[in-house]
C-alpha cells in the first residue's frame, strides 16, 4: 500500500465520520495530524522523489510512522463501521479519535482512544470472520 492510498483511505473515512457527525471531534484528533503529515509525505514525494520524500519523513520520523500505521489501522475498519447501526458506532469511534498524537505521551488517563480502536480493530476481524449476526445486534457494545 502507497503513502497516497493510505492519505486516500483516510480522506474517506474521515467523510465517513463528518457523516455521522463527527467533525468536531475528528478536527480535534490526532487523525487531523495524521492527515497533514500524510498530505506532506505525498507531497514531497510527488514533487521530489523518494529522496525528498525521506527528508520529510525523516523530519519527525515518530510521527510519520505513528500517521502511517495508525491511519492505516483506521482506514481498514472503515468496511465494518458502514455495516454497523450509527447509534451503537458513533460514540465507539468518538472515543477511537481521542488521544495524544504519539503513543509515548499517553498515560492512563489518556489511553483510552487507543484501547477502543483495538477494540474496534478486533470487532472488525470478529465480523470479517463472519460473527454478522452478534455484532450487528450491538450486544459487543453494551457489554461494559
């Protein structure tokens, strides 16, 4: 997968997410970093090269591969939150946004973004495994 697909994808699920109404909380997430830094590496290398493309990505490389992987991470659930009731993936992916833009300046109070796009992430397997049925009824949800 290409740094302009992984910039592509997460452009789609973040209109995913302004749909359900999530702006605000998207335009206050680390993912709006993510966005940029993703813009800036496509832009280097289009403009550049690989080369120029290394320089930008070597600026912060924390962050350059904290947007990859992460984006990433988002942008492969996006099939799984379409297929699930708004009022139950709503409030999941609110919480999935929040958090500091590195995963080193988190503490317990502030881990709790991460911790629910796992949660997402292993719901997303469960329902690509073919557990249509459990999820769609929202139970995984409730059970906190």
């Amino acid at each position: 997968m290409t740094w302009a697909q992984i910039a592509d994808d997460l452009d789609a699920t973040v209109a995913f997410c302004d749909s359900i109404g999530l702006r605000d909380p998207v335009e206050r997430s680390r993912f709006k970093v993510y966005c940029e830094r993703l813009r800036d590496l496509v832009g280097a290398l289009e403009r550049g090269g690989s080369e120029a493309a290394s320089e930008v990505f070597n600026a912060d490389r924390v962050t350059s591969g904290v947007a990859l992987g992460e984006s990433s991470e988002l942008t492969a659930l996006l099939p799984f939150l379409k297929s699930q009731k708004r009022d139950i993936i709503r409030p999941k992916l609110e919480t999935a946004l929040i958090g500091p833009v590195i995963p080193t300046d988190e503490d317990q109070n502030s881990s709790r973004g991460r911790n629910t796009l796992f949660e997402l992430d292993l719901a997303s397997k469960l329902w690509t495994a073919g557990l249509v049925r459990f999820l769609a009824t929202g139970q995984l949800w409730r059970a906190r």
